[in-house]
C-alpha cells in the first residue's frame, strides 16, 4: 500500500469504491487500469489503495458502472444499461475485428443472430483489454454474454411466436402477470421484447402450469411452434433450457447487475455457460431446427 502524497489538498466524497483527490501540482502517475502515463492535479483512487490511481477517463466509466450496479432499477433494466455501457467501451472496427476473430475460432457462431454475436463478440474483447483488477469491470463483459442469450430468445423464439399469435385476442394473456410481456410482445412486436427475466417466468409458466397450457392463447401458439421444432423438449423440460436460464439470471446476470464485483473467474464461468462446448447458445441453436 502506498501512501497518501503530503501535496494533497483536497479529498472528495467517496463514491462507492473510488474516490477523487486533488493535489496542490500536477501529479505524474501510471493508470492502474489502462496503464497510460498520466500528468493531473486531480486523480481517482480505487478501494483506497493508492497503488491503483486512475486517470479521470477511466474514473468516469467506473464510475457510471457503480451508479448503475448501486441504483435501484429491476435486475432487467440495470442489465440493459450495463450492456449499453459494454457496447460503448468498444469502438464500432473494434467489434468487427472482434466478431471475425470469435467466427474464426467458433464454426458454429455462423448460426447466431447478428446481435447475439455483436454482444459476444465485444464482451471478448473487453474481457481480453481488462486486467483482473478492478473487479468491478468485468460486470459489462459478463452482462454481454447474457444478452446474447437474450437475443438469440428473442430471434429464434419469440419473433416467430409473434408472427404466429400477433393476430390472435391475447387480451386474457396481457392481463396474467406470468404471461403478459411476452403476449404483449406478441400483440404488437415493434415493441421492447421482454428481457431475459420476463422470458424465463414465461417458460416456467407453460412448462407447470397446466390450466394455462389450456387455456393461453399465447402459449398455445408456443406449443404449435414447439411442435415443429427438431429438439424442443429441452426447451420444456424442468430440467433443460429453464433450469440454464436460471442458472445464468442467478449467478451471472442479477449478481453483474446490481450485488456483486465480478471478475475474471465470473466471467469465464458464465463464458463456458453460453458458449462452452454445451453452451446454452448451441443447445438453443439446435432446439429450434425445424424438423425435416
């Protein structure tokens, strides 16, 4: 631990795990987090240890990741603007370099939907730029992957489902709490789709609850749909497609979003989830085939 300069002449309120000091003279130091050399009266200090000082750019994106992790937003709305921050890290050639790298490594990325592998693609690039302190940046990337799933839900399941029910009286469905999201989707899909959550809540309902399964229009429809799939009882099996979605809410998407600092262990663990060798993008992917 190194300690405090005597030129200091100014400590601001702390901010979660940074705070902002100010010197009474520029101050030449390194960044912890992008390594630049930097030369300031005003620098940021991580988790009060002041071998991790931090140039302002990098104390500003921090900063906007404790703001969101901290606030009290549903765990879906802090997931979308985590993965809006992740997005924004990344410059738009960046990504694309990003993208044909992970195509390169993985045939199968070429059945992915464009945005599942945009969301792939710059969470692996923000996850090869970061070092594994501090902790807290490894949220975004994480963030990234679980959108991917969402995505590819949204592209494989639900705007099919859409397209099938879109005309349909869902007026029942949009009044049931479990259903209303995804059947208010389906009325009218120019809408938000619902996120990962509110999708997972609909899959638990049509696997167990059989009065619906008879009398939802909205899962009826998705029933239909299922039928034509090659692989769909692993989406309706308990212990298939729900119980990973559950897994990747609980201990990767809620904890990035508002509970914990992740790091490099977290990310690599979730990483494995969705796109290891039995990653839930491929089962997905295979689920959904139409049969021949």
């Amino acid at each position: 631990m190194k300690p405090v300069p005597s030129s200091v002449t100014k400590k601001y309120p702390q901010r979660g795990p940074l705070q902002q000091v100010r010197f009474a003279e520029s101050t030449t130091f390194n960044c912890f987090r992008c390594g630049d050399s930097k030369k300031s009266k005003l620098i940021a200090v991580y988790d009060g240890d002041w071998s991790k000082r931090l140039c302002n750019g990098c104390y500003g994106r921090l900063l906007s990741l404790y703001e969101i992790k901290a606030g009290t937003p549903a765990d879906d709305q802090s997931a979308e603007e985590l993965a809006h921050v992740l997005l924004s890290m990344v410059a738009l050639d960046d990504q694309r370099r990003a993208e044909s790298l992970f195509k390169a490594s993985e045939s199968r990325a070429e059945y992915l939907s464009a945005k599942s592998l945009q969301f792939i693609a710059t969470a692996e690039h923000v996850a090869q730029q970061l070092h594994a302190e501090p902790q807290l940046e490894w949220s975004p990337a994480v963030i990234g992957l679980c959108k991917a799933v969402e995505s590819e839900i949204v592209w494989r399941i639900l705007q099919p489902l859409a397209a099938r029910a879109s005309r349909k009286n869902l007026s029942v469905d949009k009044k049931d709490k479990d259903l209303k999201r995804v059947a208010t989707f389906c009325g009218d899909p120019n809408r938000t789709p619902p996120e990962l959550g509110a999708f997972a809540y609909f899959l638990q309902t049509v696997i167990h609850s059989q009065k619906r399964r008879e009398t939802s229009i909205v899962i009826g429809s998705f029933l239909q749909l299922a039928a034509e799939w090659a692989d769909s009882h692993w989406l309706l099996d308990p212990k298939g497609f729900h119980r990973k979605l559950g897994l990747l809410t609980r201990d990767f998407r809620n904890r990035a979003a508002h509970i914990d600092e992740l790091g490099r262990e977290d990310y690599l663990n979730c990483r494995e989830l969705v796109v290891g060798a039995d990653g839930v993008l491929w089962r997905l992917v295979l689920a959904t085939e139409c049969r021949q």
